[in-house]
C-alpha cells in the first residue's frame, strides 16, 4: 500500500492507533492492521468500518481493538486472543473458530455467530440470527461463553459439543416475541444453553432435553450477566430474577446405536 | 431363531504342523481363534474372520490357511449371497450397515478401459536414463501473465500465488489421526519429505511428532472444526476445506467417543471421550459465496501465505460445483471419485453414492477450460489410484496430481479386511490399541511408502519416455495420448478420449 494512504489512513490517540477505514477494501484495512501491529501497536481503534470482512482473523495475542461501524463477516475467526469491542453490529460468522479472546458488541449479531467457536467470550447486547453457536466445543479449561442479549433465530446451538449459551431475551422482536426459534440445539452432546424464560418443549431438537438448574448455574450465570451489564449497563439482580430454562444433550453419544457390522451382530 | 448366516471365510489349521503355540490367539484382532487349555480343544470362530491374514503370516510353522467358505446361499443372480446377509444382518440389528475402504460394487472401472499411447517410428520416444524428465508439479494458482523486470537482470515483476512444489504429481491423501496410528502418519510423513511431496493430516489434527514434517504436510478444515486452530493453520504448507468425499458423499461422519483417547483429545483438542461429530455439511457454507468467505478467513488468518484447496466428492454436478470453488478463491479443487477410501462409512453411502475420478477429472478439466480459468486453480484427484497408470491417466484426463490412500496404507502392509472401523486393524494402522500399534513400525513404513512413490514416479518417467514426453506438464490434459477400449460413445464423449483405432 502506498505510504500516503498509509500515513493519510493511520493517526494517534494517546495509546491507541486509530485507523480510517472509509471505503477501504477489506485486504487493505487487515494488512494494515496487521503493519501497525507488527510496529507495535497494541491498542487499535477503526473508525468507519462499514461491512470490512475478516477483521482480527487468525490474530494471535491480547490485542485491544474497537470498531465503530459494522464489522463484516467472519470478525476475529480463527482469533487467538485479542478483545474486540464493536460500537455497531456484527456480521455473519462474528467469533467463528475463535480459540480465545473476546467480542463484545452493542448492536445485533447476523447468522453464525461463535460458530465452533473452543474458547473466549462472546457479549450480544441487542439479538442474534440463525445456527448461532453451531458446533461450539470446549477442551480443557477452555470453555467458551457466547451470551446474547436479546433473542437468537433457529438452529440455536445445534450440534453443540461443549461451552455456554445464554440468551437474555431482554428486548424481543415484534414478528417474533419468542426468545429463541425452533430446533434447539438439535445434536447437542455437550455443553449447555441457558434461556431466561420458558419454552415449549416442540422447540427442542432431536438429541436436547430440559435440566433443572443447580446452584452452580446460577452461580455462573450471575458471574456472566454481571459482565454482560458491565458492558451495557442494567442490572443483574433484576436479570436474574426471571425464570431460566436449561438445555442439555440427552446423551453425550447420540449417535451411538446407529450403526451395525455384521461379525459383530454376532453373524 | 437359527441364524442361517454361512461365513465368509473358513480357518484351516493343518493339524499336523500346529505346535500350540497360541501365537494366532495374540494376532488376531476379532477373537477367532480359541484355546480352551482346560479341554485342550481349539474352537475356530469362522464366522468373524475377516480374512486379514495376519495370522496365517505370524503363524511360525505356516499351519494356517484362510479360504473362502465353501458354503454358500443357493445361487442366485438377483438376491446374492450379499443381499441376502445384509438383509439378515439389519434384520439383527435394526442399524445402518458400517464397512470401510472403498466402494465394492463392480461398477465400469474406466482406467481399466483407457490405453495410453506410444511413439514409433515417426517421433522417437525419450530415454529417461539419458534425458532428464520432468515431474515436478505446482499446485494452485497461475498468474494470467509473467511480468519481466529486464533493467537489471531479469527479475519477476508478477506477485506469483503461493503454490506447493511437489517433485512427483502424488500425494498422500488425508487420513486423520484417529482413524491411522500415529506410526502410520509418521511412516507417510516421513515418505512425503524425502521424496519432496506431501500428506495430509485429515480432520483430525496434527500430532506433535508430525511437526518435524510440518512443511510438507496439508492441514484439512473439516465441518466438525477439529484442532482448527490458527497455528495449526499457519504451520501446514497449505490448508484443506473438506466438504465431501467420495466414499460418503453428502454425509458427515464421526469418531466414537470410545476412540477419543488423550491423545487423540488432545490433537483434536476436544474432550477424551467425547463423541467427535462432523456434520453433513459445513454450517457457516450453505453456498459458493459462504466457500469464497471461508476460503478468503482462512487466507487472511494466515496472511495469503498457504494455498487453500477445496475437496469435494466427485458428484453429478461436478463440474460446475468445481468452477464455482475455483471461482471462489480456492488454489485447488480436490476430486474425490466414489471409489475412494474410507476408515468408516455406511455401506449404503459408500457403494451408491458419487461418480468415476475418471469422468470427474475429464468434465472438470474441460468446464474450466471452456470458461478461460483452467489456471485458476489445479485440480487434484484421488478416489482409487492404484498404479503409476492410474496416475499417468489422471494426469492426462487433466489432473494436476494425484492423492493416493488406500494404495499407500497397502504400501504399509494393509490387506484391504475393511475393518478399519473396528479400530482394531490387524496390520497396526487403522488402530490406536498400542499391542497393535507396534505391528507397524515407521521406520519400515516410511521406507516402504517413499519406495512406492519412488517406483510410481519411475514408472511415470518411463511412461513419459515412451509418449516422447519430457515433463509431465506435457501429458496433463493431453487427451489425446489416451485412447478408450470397449466404452460406449458417451462415454468417450464425456472422458473427451476418442477410441482406439481411430
Ligand atoms: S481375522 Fe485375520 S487374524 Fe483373525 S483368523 Fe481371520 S485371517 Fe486370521
Ligand atoms: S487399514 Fe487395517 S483394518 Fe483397514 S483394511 Fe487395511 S488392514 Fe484392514
């Protein structure tokens, strides 16, 4: 890239380097984080970020970044670390495969959002869309927490494998009141999804059931709604007081009886 | 119920010879043979012998002989004998019907109806002893044009895309840690460096002995996201998305919990003991445009440094699904024909699902010609190369390379029981059973598998030789050093070949 650009796109306030990413092309506005980075930066602001693709992806490290504007699809996939901070929405895929780090967003999420996602942190002040959480894992003492402040569409945490999913349901869409679509968590054979209201049970996939909340839920879901209001404000005590629906798998082998082989069947 | 259900194979011991060692109590995997030391009787359980031969090979006075059971259903052409045990089997069981390695069903196998051609007389074929013959191979990308800096020297103005070099046109397919030993990868790994070609690792993650090798290896992206981590991205020399392949096109698969031992969780990097789902389909891809924005996430999280392929099993709509990716950023389109190899797949999926590499080479070649983009991306195919001929017809069909799998695991002593799900494999490769896993020891296989890789590019040399070819860049695509004996004229229309004599 030229210098020019460089010099006319990048600009300091105190600790953080801020960068203009009016009409830039998404390949552009990520090589140039990744120069400013590598110069030593570790606290970025984007301004003007309107749909740029791919931001933070594949990031490794404790990078502090924050975006104004919409950030586009796949934001901080494969991320290994970083905490982003997004003043708008985020786009599809927001948190996809992230290993660690956080995203923490005042507006809504798209589709996908913590797609498979293994460790860190997702905050959704307003709602989500459809396959949310799809095939989250944890391993080890990573286990990823994706919470979500308003609603989430369908397919909600389908084959989910590990981590947490908490939905607020504090503001809720006028076409759709519900706090989450249908086919919950179809496949799941690990983790847990937390909803603050009730559910018809129609709504659960095949392979998910009801649990009753132990202390220890509650325990965590305060630590989380308390971080949660600490980005957005509101208050935990009054969160907290509604009634949560817990979700886990029926099995954590829900495959298991499906397949035969013939010697073994005893032929 | 009788369960009138004959085995497929019989165990003979030659009395005689047997010294009651137990030695083929130890080997066999699938408990066939018993001793009871009480009775002093031996007890053959026939009906579970899947004909590995591993203990007829251990046996130290060669007393055993494994033979196709003589009894059989009443012959039928319609309901063979087959039909009739799957039908009996699920009737036991109520289940999906599991099997593994590749399709078995005797469809037209067009390699073996393709013939490649020779120079005589009129353009003289090349020694390869005495001419230097070309087989290296980059994969992905071509630049449109070469931009030249002739000011001061020559110098390369053109940004080139990051290709892989092979300096032979095969690989080693994917085939995960999980469903292969450790050793088994190694042997591969091992193979793949010294020759100067590549494996890949399947979705199962890299294992921290295959770093060493790190750099000849592919790295796959499979729908369950397994250990895709971003240095697993950036330590690969190119990265995999598998979407499909050709022994399960259009399902997902998983690995029993059972089978996620600590190692396996933690190259996986997943829970021990968890079932390891992957799903059908990818669920961030419902369409070309959510490939391109995996294809393009994966170039930026690793800086367009590593080439990105595409697999995909080898399918009725191929060809424009193939244009498509290759449209949507991928360096490669892997190919997978319905002949491939698997560690576990349903029966049903596996013999009845997908279509010939042959055609699917041919029709891909030719659609991204026809569109201009042919050097877009390469293509690679894999699905039931078996020989060096194999590969020269791949190549000449208009393949790039080639993956081989189960040839390779034969190379490390498998004998094709398709018990590779059972993870009990008698050959120590398709296992994780320590006993078993010593059966294989990577120092031979590494040798084994870079002699066959060794032998094949020979062959191809040879091959090369024979058409008046130098390099093997000459004979991809070049359609017309094959000719096709006793195919129907649409088949020799899609395989773009005429027929011999003509
Ligand atoms: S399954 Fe293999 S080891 Fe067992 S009896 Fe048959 S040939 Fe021998
Ligand atoms: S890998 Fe092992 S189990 Fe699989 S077919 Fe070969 S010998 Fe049998």
């Amino acid at each position: 890239m030229a210098a020019t650009l460089e010099k006319a796109r990048v600009s300091r306030e105190g600790e953080f380097v801020v960068i203009d990413a009016k009409g830039m092309h998404y390949r552009e506005l990520n090589e140039l984080i990744v120069r400013v980075i590598e110069e030593g930066a570790k606290k970025l602001k984007l301004i003007n970020v309107n749909g740029q693709r791919f931001i933070a992806d594949g990031l490794r490290g404790e990078y502090y970044i924050e975006i104004y504007g919409v950030a586009g699809d796949d934001l901080a996939a494969f991320a290994n670390g970083p905490t982003i901070v997004v003043y708008g929405d985020v786009q599809d895929g927001a948190g996809n495969t992230m290993n660690a780090g956080k995203i923490v967003v005042h507006g809504n999420g798209t589709d996908i959002i913590g797609h498979s996602m293994r460790g860190g942190k997702i905050f959704v002040r307003g709602h989500v869309g459809y396959r949310v959480g799809i095939h989250m894992k944890e391993y080890r003492e990573q286990v990823p927490v994706l919470v979500v402040g308003g609603t989430a569409g369908d397919f909600l945490g389908e084959y989910m494998a590990g981590g947490r999913i908490i939905i607020l349901g504090l503001e809720r869409l006028e076409t759709y009141p519900e706090i989450v679509g249908d086919w919950l968590a179809t496949g799941i054979h690990g983790g847990a999804i937390y909803l603050r209201d009730t559910i018809e049970e129609d709504k659960l996939g095949y392979g998910a059931k009801f649990e009753e909340l132990t202390d220890e839920d509650y325990a965590f879901l305060r630590r989380e709604i308390e971080e949660f209001c600490s980005y957005f404000g509101g208050n935990a005590e009054e969160i907290m007081k509604a009634k949560f629906t817990k979700v886990v798998p029926l099995s954590h082998r829900p495959f298991a009886a499906m397949y035969s082989d013939s010697k073994e069947a005893g032929h | 119920m009788v369960r009138n259900f004959p085995p497929d194979f019989v165990v003979r011991v030659d009395k005689e010879a047997c010294i009651n060692c137990l030695r083929c109590v130890r080997e066999c995997p699938f408990g066939v043979h018993e001793y009871d030391k009480e009775k002093k009787k031996w007890k053959r359980h026939h009906e579970k012998c899947v004909a590995c031969l591993r203990c007829a090979y251990m046996c130290p006075t060669q007393a055993i002989s494994i033979e196709r059971s003589p009894m059989e259903y009443s012959p039928h052409p319609v309901w063979t004998n087959r039909v009739r045990k799957d039908i009996k089997t699920q009737a036991e069981t109520g289940s999906v019907i599991l099997t593994a390695m590749g399709n078995e069903l005797p469809y037209l196998n067009y390699f073996d109806h393709l013939v490649l051609d020779a120079c005589q007389v009129t353009n003289p074929s090349i020694d390869p002893l005495r001419e230097p013959m070309e087989l290296r191979t980059y994969l992905g990308r071509k630049p449109e044009k070469v931009d030249l800096d002739e000011y001061d020297g020559v110098e390369l103005k053109t940004k080139i895309a990051p290709n892989l070099k092979l300096e032979t046109p095969i690989m080693f397919a994917h085939m995960s840690y999980g469903s292969i030993s450790i050793e088994a990868q190694l042997s591969m790994a091992r193979a793949a460096k010294e020759v100067g070609t590549y494996m890949g690792t399947g979705e199962g993650g890299m294992h921290r002995d295959l770093y060493p090798y790190a750099d000849h290896i592919i790295t796959q992206v499979a729908s369950g996201r397994f250990a895709v981590h971003e240095e697993y991205l950036k330590r690969g020399a190119a990265i995999e998305i598998k979407i499909g392949q050709g022994a399960k096109p259009g399902i997902g698969g998983h690995l029993p919990g059972t089978k996620v031992t600590a190692e396996i969780s933690e190259t996986r990097m997943i829970p021990e003991g968890s079932d390891a789902i992957s799903p059908a389909p990818h669920h961030d891809i419902y369409s070309i445009e959510d490939l391109s924005r995996l294809i393009y996430a994966l170039k930026e999280a690793t800086r367009y440094k590593k080439p990105v392929f595409v697999k995909i099993a080898a399918v009725h709509n191929v060809a424009p699904i193939a244009v498509g990716i290759i449209r949507a950023g991928a360096d490669a389109v892997v190919l997978d024909g319905f002949r491939g190899g698997t560690g576990a797949a349903p029966q049903v999926h596996r013999d009845h699902h997908g279509i010939p590499i042959e055609v699917a080479i041919a029709s891909v070649d030719q659609r991204l010609r026809e569109e201009g983009i042919r050097h877009w991306g390469s293509i690679i195919a894999s699905g039931g190369i078996r020989s060096s001929a194999d590969v020269a017809k791949a190549i000449a069909l208009g393949a790039d390379a080639v993956y081989i799998g189960t040839a390779a695991l034969i190379a490390l002593g498998c004998t094709v029981c398709k018990k590779c799900y059972t993870g009990k494999c008698p050959w120590g490769i398709a296992t994780q059973v320590p006993e078993l896993r010593k059966r294989l020891n990577p120092d031979e296989g590494a040798r084994r598998a870079a002699n066959l890789l060794k032998a094949w590019s020979h062959e191809l040399k040879e091959i090369l030789g024979a058409l008046g070819l130098n390099s093997i860049e000459s004979l991809r695509g070049n359609r017309d050093r094959l000719r096709g004996v006793g195919l129907s004229d649409v088949d020799l229309e899609v395989l773009g070949v005429k027929p011999a004599g003509r």
